[in-house]
C-alpha cells in the first residue's frame, strides 16, 4: 500500500474541495508512490511526534492542523516547524493534513463534538455554496436508465439525505453527421431527427471530472451533448460548525460542567449566565467566533468553540451563552475520526494515535 492508497481514503470522506481559502491541506511531505509501513495520527505535528513515528516505525503522519502553513524560504532548522520537516524528509516521513477539509466534511470535526455531548437533530450551522454543479444532458430514450446509473455511481443525483435524484422530460434531438463521423443513429451528411429524454442531476463540483467521463462512457453517441450549470444552492451537508438540540433541557451551570468534563478542559471562558435552561447547541471546533451571529440566527441557546477574544463576548448580548473551550480541547477528537475511517477501510494496517502529543496551552 502506498501513499497515494491513504490521501485517497482521507480525500474521500474529506476532499480537499472543502478547505477555506486561506488553509494547506493535503500531502505537504512525501513521495505518492513510497509504501507506507504505518500510518501515526496526530492534531499537531510536533518533533516529539516525528520521533514517535520514527522510533514506531510509522512512516507515514497525519494530522488535523498542516505543519506548513506559510511558505519556506529556507530549512535551516531554526524552529519546530523547519526541524520537523527536516526530520521527516531525512527519514522518508510522508505527512498528511486535513485541518478546514475535515472541519467541513459531513462527519467532520463539529458533528463529532455534536456526539460526545449527546445533541440530536444536528445540522450544518454554516453551509458552504457555489459547490454544486448541475449536469444536463440529453439521452436517447431506450438508454436513460444505462446513463442515468453510470452518473449515479460516479457520485451524482444525492441531495441531502436522498440518493438517485434525477429529472427527465422528454423532446427531439436533431444532428446532422459528418463525413468522419460514426454516428450511432442517422446517416452521415443527412439531418436526423431522434426522441430524446432531457437528463437532469446535481453534483458537487470535486466529482465533475469522475461524473463526465462516467457520462462519456455510458452515453452511446460519439458526442454527447451536456452542459456543467453553476448553482448558487447551499450544500447543507457541507460546512462549517454544527447546531443540534438535547433531548432534555440542562439548567446553565449543569451545561458548563457537562461540557467541561465532556472536553476535559482545565478552564472554560464564558459570556455572563442569562439564568434559563440550555436546550438547543451551537458548535464549531477551533477558532469559531465568526459565526457567533450564526448561532444567534439558529436560535441557539449556547455557542461551544475556541480562541474567543475579549471583545467577541460582547456579542453574546445577553441572549446568547458563548464557551470558549480551548482550541485543542474542541478539535482533540479529530484523531478519532482518522482513525475510524482508515481502520474501517485498511483494518490489519498498522494506525496508531500519537502517545508523545501534549496540549501546548496550559492552565495554572
């Protein structure tokens, strides 16, 4: 099994199509082709890490947040993050980050905050759009069903939790083939006239390219006709933070100390209490502040994320309860994820949880 197997596994439940503009997600170190011997999952890619992949034999790392984030100009060890990419190409570490990709992805970082704290009912707080693609083709009548499953399998036709959505209508296609063509119906140099059906599906724009071949290859003329419509839909699957409800109401302070111990934090920051019962759960893991006005509109009775300033707690604006649990607290079940969904695919492969990763920020 080589590198490429893993990033092909990972991009299939968190494609790099999902990352904001501003992140480097992806393979940053390592040849495609080299044999993984083990893969090491990580938040933050350390030395102490490395050396843990080192000495374990694990020569394969992923992480949630990228060890290069800003360009390089030079390695010359002079911090962690050069020593660490130094010492993984020295012994032929591959390393692989999912940081906003996974945070976006329909079982990302915040669905699985969702479930530690037992909400129900959850939903995307910030879905993403301009993703989705609408592809139209036009399908002799006798071959819809073939067409029609060949773009489902290549990944078209899902809308939120339906699957093998299509529309149809029937029409007349006209053509008129060329002298070098081998036409499937019609004779060369004589305009026909063929029953169509108009074949309608949605995609996401990261599947274009394995949904038009999938419809070159099924379609049974030389050249179908299609056309890619961009839509301005939200994809409500996909994107940033999550809003979900409780079965019963929890009283404020019962609410805080079940998030403090569902997330192991030493210290949760927190907008003054407003003296009512916590029902309905706005989260987003990592630095989720921004979308403090999207909890409002949620109609959430609380807000759970990290990296909160001074100033952002304002907006709470007494109808809004906000939690600043801490960055690594909010995101430490991320290794979780990696590790369900590459033991699931590759179960007698050798996948192991970093043991030398620490918190970096510690309360006295």
């Amino acid at each position: 099994m080589n590198v490429q197997t893993i990033v092909n596994q990972l991009e299939s439940f968190a494609p790099l199509a999902f990352q904001e503009d501003f992140d480097n997600c992806g393979l940053l170190i390592g040849n495609r082709n080299q044999t993984v011997e083990g893969i090491l999952i990580c938040l933050d890619v350390t030395e102490a890490v490395v050396d843990e992949a080192i000495t374990t034999k694990h020569n394969m790392i992923v992480c949630h947040h990228p060890l290069i984030f800003k360009g390089l100009k030079s390695l010359t060890g002079r911090n962690e993050v050069e020593r660490c990419v130094m010492k993984a190409i020295k012994h032929d570490i591959a390393i692989y980050a999912a940081h906003t990709s996974l945070d976006s992805a329909p079982d990302g970082v915040s669905v699985r905050m969702a479930q530690k704290l037992g909400l129900e009912h959850v939903q995307v707080l910030v879905p993403k759009s301009g993703m989705l693609l609408k592809l139209v083709t036009f399908v002799p009548t006798a071959h819809l069903e073939t067409v029609r499953e060949a773009l489902f399998e290549a990944g078209a036709g899902r809308i939120g939790q339906y699957d093998a959505c299509s529309f149809s209508h029937s029409g007349e296609g006209t053509f008129r083939p060329g002298t070098e063509t081998n036409p499937f119906v019609g004779v060369i140099g004589e305009v026909h006239h063929e029953p169509e059906l108009r074949l309608e599906v949605i995609l996401p724009k990261h599947k274009q390219s394995a949904v038009v071949t999938a419809l070159l290859q099924a379609h049974p003329y030389e050249e179908p006709a299609f056309d890619l419509i961009p839509l301005a839909n939200e994809w409500s699957q996909v994107g940033l933070g999550v809003v979900g409800d409780f079965p019963n109401s929890y009283a404020e302070i019962d609410f805080l100390k079940q998030v403090k111990q569902t997330f192991q934090s030493d210290v949760i920051k927190h907008s003054p209490v407003l003296g009512r019962d916590i029902r309905r759960v706005a989260l987003c893991g990592g630095s989720g502040a921004d979308f403090i006005m999207h909890a409002k509109a949620a109609g959430a009775d609380a807000f759970v994320t990290a990296d909160v300033t001074y100033h952002r707690f304002f907006e709470a604006e007494n109808n809004l309860l906000i939690l600043d649990i801490g960055h690594f607290e909010s995101e430490q079940y991320t290794k979780e994820i990696f590790f369900e969904q590459l033991i699931e695919k590759f179960p007698n492969f050798a996948i192991r949880l970093s043991t030398s990763e620490q918190k970096r920020v510690l309360s006295f």
